[in-house]
C-alpha cells in the first residue's frame, strides 16, 4: 500500500538506528500486521492495544520525514 511506504520508508531510513532494540523488534512486529490495520493506526482511527506498539505508531505519525 502506497500510504504506508510513504510515511514507513523514510522513518525506517532516518530512525531504525536510533530506536531501542526493543523498539526495533516492535517495528518488525508491527510490518507482520494487515496492512489495513497498520493504515488505521497511523490514521488514527484505532489505537494499538499493546504500550510498546502504541508509542512507537506515535513515534511513526509524529515524524515528518518525505522519500
């Protein structure tokens, strides 16, 4: 889904190296998950039930970076 490379790529590019390791298995553990429902969490439509995923989608729709 395009949207989401829009916002995913360039956080994965200019922030992967500086997140914790826990959050970058939460990355990888949010990229398992439909798209659909990755889509929703950045729009904010739905919030993640878990606290690691919950900060980390914030992280992701607080960051502004383009491709």
């Amino acid at each position: 889904m395009l949207e989401l490379e829009l916002k995913l790529v360039p956080f994965v590019r200019d922030c992967f190296a500086q997140l914790s390791a826990q959050e970058q298995v939460t990355y990888e553990a949010i990229l398992a998950e439909e798209d659909w429902q990755i889509f929703d969490w950045l729009q904010q439509k739905e919030v993640p039930e878990d606290k690691p995923t919950k900060e980390l989608i914030n992280k992701i729709v607080q960051y502004h970076g383009c491709l």
